[in-house]
C-alpha cells in the first residue's frame, strides 16, 4: 500500500536528447580507450566484458561488488533497459555480489545471471553458494583473480608510493567452488575467453552454478580511479595540494 501510494507523486523525467548524446559521446570515448589496451600476459577487462555480454543472453542481470569490477562493468557493459545491473553504488560494500546474484536467479531461474567477484570480495560472501546449490539456483559467478585488493592499492600507490595491507592471502578458488557445489573453470588468457565462457554458461543453464576465476589485469586504472584522484586532489587547499605533491615526489625520490 506503501508503494502504491508512493508511486503516483514520482515525478516522470521528460526525455532529454541533449544528456543521451553527451552520454552516448562519452560511452563511444571510454570504448574506444580501452579497446586499445591489450594484455600481454593476463586478461585484458575489455576482451573479458565484450565476450561475456556477447555469450550471455541480452537480459541477463549482472552482479558487481566493490572495487575495480564494479567500475570496469560500468564503463564496458551496455545494458539497454533497467534492472540489468545490480551494483553496491552507494556504500560500496564488499560481498554484494554473490548474494545479489543468488537472490537475481531464485526471482527468475530462466534468466542468465552473472555475479562479477573480486577475490577479496568472494572470500567475505563466497560460501552464500552452498545456499544457491541446495536450493537449486545456478548463477554464474566470475572471479576477478588479481591477488590484492586491486582497487585500495591503485589509491594508495599514486599518492603513497606504496601499498599497505592489499596483498590476499593465496586460496584455491577450485577448492572453494567445488566446495560450494559449483562446477569450475578457469581463464588465463584473452584466446580462452569464448570458450570458457560459452561452457560455463551452458553449465549453468542446465542447473549447476558455475564459477570461472578469470586472472584478469588491473594494470590500467579505470576512469572512476583516475577521476576520483583528481577530483579529490583539486578539491583541497592550494596549501595542502602543494604539501600532497611534496610528499608524492619525496617518497618517490627516497
């Protein structure tokens, strides 16, 4: 009754050609940045994303959590209707991810849902899949497999010249999938992408949760990282933005 009553004095915004360009021109920009980055070694975010939306059905629900997976989702994924993106936006609270995911497919078994988990992140809420297995729900969950807590530790590195309590202990995510009753694949390399997300989709939707560790490369920083650093820098006073950058340069000089 609450909502219903609620509903009618929400104002309907009038659509705005103008913003739809402006966003379009910048989603073409961030597009066209990072299709030029390519991995060596790792796998490149731009490959990962592109072949994960080009592999899962157009209405599958994505699931992020907090740090780099969650911005590299929104800089690269493009969703065409609302509801397709479940995110912790606000207090980017680690652990949102797997739950979220679990909750998406249990409210719609035939959608295909996929939970974007860093491996900090999926130690905090990773066994919640021994609730999706019991209960029948299959989503898949990609781990983001860089080793640290890639997000603190860009934010710490370019003020800082170090990194203070970012590096994970080593796990085996095999380990804690078949744990949990998901069935397990890996990722090493951008040429592996399709199939094993092709396989680890199908695994899905024929009942069995899935968990693929994707060993990708968080070597460039996103644009929320970059934003965030100098926006944060230019909103101080011209004293402390002078004392910031001393203190950047002494470190790396010492």
């Amino acid at each position: 009754a609450f909502v219903e009553a609620l509903l009618p004095m929400i104002r309907r915004r009038e659509p705005d050609d103008a913003l739809e360009r402006e966003i379009a021109a910048g989603h073409a920009a961030v597009i066209e940045r990072w299709r030029r980055e390519r991995s060596a070694h790792r796998v490149t975010p731009f490959l990962f994303f592109e072949a994960l939306q080009r592999h899962a059905g157009p209405d599958t629900v994505y699931t992020t959590d907090s740090g780099n997976g969650t911005f590299l989702a929104m800089e690269q994924l493009r969703l065409d209707r609302p509801g397709r993106f479940l995110g912790p936006v606000d207090f980017s609270c680690m652990g949102y991810s797997v739950p979220a995911a679990i909750g998406a497919k249990m409210a719609d078994p035939e959608r295909d849902v996929v939970a974007l988990a860093g491996d900090g992140a999926l130690l905090m809420t990773g066994l919640e899949l021994l609730t999706a297995a019991s209960y029948g729900a299959a989503p898949l969950v990609c781990v983001l497999r860089d080793g640290r807590l890639g997000q603190i530790a860009q934010f710490q590195k370019v003020p800082l010249n170090r990194e203070t309590c970012t590096v994970l202990p080593d796990y085996r995510v095999e380990d804690l999938a078949r744990t949990t009753g998901c069935r397990y694949f890996r990722i090493l390399r951008d040429t592996e992408l399709d199939t094993v997300l092709e396989a680890a989709l199908e695994t899905t939707r024929a009942g069995t949760p899935a968990m693929v560790e994707v060993t990708i490369d968080y070597a460039k920083p996103t644009w929320f990282t970059r934003g965030v650093l100098k926006t944060n820098f230019w909103r101080l006073p011209w004293y402390d933005r002078i004392r910031m950058l001393l203190r950047a340069i002494g470190r790396r000089l010492v």
